[in-house]
C-alpha cells in the first residue's frame, strides 16, 4: 500500500463531503497535489508548503486555525482560508477541493 493511501486509511470521503478538521493535517499531507494548470503543491507534516508552477517555487506555511479552518501563509504578508472538501472518484479519494474563505474562488488539486 502506497503512502498516501496508508495516510487516508479509515477515513469515509464522499464526494463534495466537507474534510473533518482531525483530517486535514492527512489530507493535505498525503501526497503532492496537481492543479488544473499543471502547477503542483507539496505540504509537509512540519506545516510547511511549496507551491511549484512554470519552474519557479513558492514556499509558505500552512496550519489549522482555532476555528478548525486550514489556512496558509505566504511572506511576507498574504493569508487566506478555505473550506476543504474531498474529491472522491469511483469510492476512493482522489485529491481535495479548495474554496477561499474570503473570494468564494475554488481550485482542485488532484494527488499525484
């Protein structure tokens, strides 16, 4: 069993299901992310994140707020939440679908 699935075991995903707030550090950690545009996201378990698109990284920090809400941190200034919700295909999870707290904008990142 592959790592990501090893991460995912036990948690019940429905598609569109929003991902309880004890899941999000295995959700968001459980392998590479790929977005519609090519660009890709890794999250670590230490809370950081590097966002890779065109040849070029990001790097920032994500966490879980005290409101259970997953956010992330880009220096020197820019912050945003979401809602996480599951992306489940033919029963198994497939990546994690992001709407911005502020904006309303959602993206999908599908697990590498």
């Amino acid at each position: 069993m592959d790592a990501m699935n090893e991460l995912l075991r036990g948690i019940q995903a429905e598609d569109g299901a929003a991902v309880a707030v004890a899941d999000i550090p295995k959700a968001v950690t459980a392998a590479r992310l790929v977005y519609g545009d090519g660009a890709t996201q890794l999250f670590t378990v230490d809370g950081r994140t590097t966002y890779s698109e065109r040849g070029g990284d990001s790097a920032g920090e994500w966490y879980v707020d005290d409101d259970g809400r997953f956010c992330s941190f880009w220096p020197p200034s820019y912050r945003a939440c979401y809602v996480l919700r599951w992306m489940v295909e033919d029963g198994r999870i497939v990546g994690l679908r992001f709407t911005g707290l502020r904006d309303g904008v959602t993206f999908d990142g599908r697990y590498q």
